[in-house]
C-alpha cells in the first residue's frame, strides 16, 4: 500500500506554487521508515527508525543494487564521477556540437565509461548504445533532445550526473521519483477537488512506470505514460527545481541537507532525488 497520511488542504485558488509547496510540506510532515522487499512482502529493515522531515528522509537513502546502503555511501561513490563529468561538460559549447568527433578522444572514452557504470550500477539497466553518450550529454546540457537520444531508466541517471553543478540541474526522472512525485501531486488534486489541466507547470508531467514496493500505485487521474522520454525528464526536472527552492527559501524554515562528512549545505537537485527515490519506492 501507498503512504496513508492525507495531503495538504490548498489556498482557495492555488497556483502551481500553492501546489508545489503543499507537495514539499506533505512530504515534510508525514512518517517515514526505509523498508525493502522480501518474498513480494514490504517490510521495514532491521532496526528501522520512524520519523519525518526532509533532512531524516535523506539520511535513510540506501538502494542495494548500487550498493549504497548508506547515506556516506552515496556521496563517496558518486562524488567524483560528478565532479569528473563536470570538468568534462564544462570544455565544450554543447549547443554547437554536432557530432563526436568534436570531443577529444579521452574525453569521450571518459563520459562513455562513466555513462556505463552510472547506466548499469544506478539504473539497473545493462544499456549498449553507449556510443550515443555525447547525445544524452548534448540533450541533457542544452534542454532539449538531440537527435535520437535515448532516454531510459538509466540514461535519466546520467542526465543527471552531467547537469548536477548547472543551472539547469536535472532530477532522476525514473519510476521512483515519478510515482512519488505524481502519486502526491494526484493526491492533493483529488483531495481538494481539482484537476492537473489547472496547473500549466503539470502540462508535460508524465509517470514512469514501474513495479516494486508500492508500486504502481493508484491515480484518480489519468497521467500520461513517459517512460523511456525527454518530455517526461525534463518536465520532471522543473518540477524538482521547484521544490529545491522552496527547500531553500528561509521563509519556510526548512532544515538544510545534512552532509556525511561535513556542515549541513543548501538543498539541490540530487540531494532531493535521493529523497523521493525512495518516497516512490
């Protein structure tokens, strides 16, 4: 079963804004305990810990495929491919490449292995076009599809590792984030009597489909599929960037991210990822 407390009441006329908070303090509020799956049953782990907020939430990531079943694992596994890629991304003007013979060599070999093991360790997906990398790479840095780029579970990934120190940093759109994100958006829509069309910024917000733990949960509303799209990824990702803000904005007293091994720092776009990773799950 999906989470049982109930959504956030909305102002009287709410706009998207309204609707983005209410989604940031549902999550901030309501009870949380890691679980997993064993034998098709939804348990909590051993020693499991109830509580709420975003700055709890975070520090009880842990998705076993990757291995990372702490919060310090997460940062000392992807840290340094993050910050590898940015060296990378930030040598070119993405918007005037037009094929990979642009790119230096080592540089292409590097984005195409770090691409690998993103793909293969954190989306669970034995992906082979990895050639196609510099595409994902162009798409993901200017906003928009390059070509045929491809677009799945693990290319979401790295989408996001490249774009992670950018403006225009971008979410792990896959079916994780997407059910928590949608399921509690559908939620507060239905529980204050309203429909998506109301809202432009959930004009292009589309659900990727999955199964696993709570997953595929129940909509009152019929959400397009995006799975395996940019549309789906990049509209996911404005939605995220919106909750970083408000995150962010003092006026609404969140606490900050914690961090494994240092001063709490400003939320972002990973940092919240990580958060409704594993709210969808």
């Amino acid at each position: 079963m999906p989470p049982t407390s109930r959504p956030q009441a909305l102002p009287e006329h709410p706009n998207c804004d309204d609707l983005i908070k209410a989604l940031v303090e549902w999550i901030h509020i309501s009870p949380f305990v890691r679980q997993f799956q064993y034998g098709g049953v939804i348990q909590n782990r051993p020693g499991a810990v109830h509580g709420r907020g975003w700055d709890f939430r975070i520090q009880e990531y842990a998705y076993a495929r990757s291995r990372a079943v702490s919060f310090p694992c997460v940062y000392a596994q992807t840290g340094p491919v993050i910050a590898r890629l940015a060296t990378i991304v930030t040598h070119y003007n993405w918007p005037t490449v037009l094929n990979a013979d642009v790119i230096a060599p080592a540089d292409l070999r590097q984005l195409e292995q770090d691409a690998e093991w993103i793909c293969n360790t954190w989306g669970g997906v034995r992906n082979r076009d990895f050639p196609s990398t510099w595409e994902v790479v162009k798409s993901a840095v200017t906003g928009a599809q390059h070509d045929g780029a491809p677009m799945n579970s693990g290319w979401t990934k790295v989408a996001s590792f490249v774009t992670d120190r950018l403006p225009n940093s971008q979410t792990i759109w896959d079916s994780r984030v997407s059910t928590s994100v949608i399921w509690r958006i559908d939620e507060l829509l239905h529980g204050n009597h309203l429909l998506p069309t109301a809202f432009p910024c959930l004009a292009n917000l589309r659900v990727v489909l999955g199964r696993g733990g709570t997953r595929p949960r129940p909509l009152h509303n019929d959400w397009p599929d995006g799975s395996c799209t940019w549309p789906a990824h990049f509209a996911g990702s404005e939605i995220v960037r919106k909750i970083v803000k408000i995150l962010n904005n003092p006026a609404h007293g969140y606490p900050r991210i914690p961090q494994p091994n240092g001063d709490a720092k400003k939320w972002d776009v990973f940092g919240v990822g990580l958060v409704l990773f594993m709210d969808g799950y």
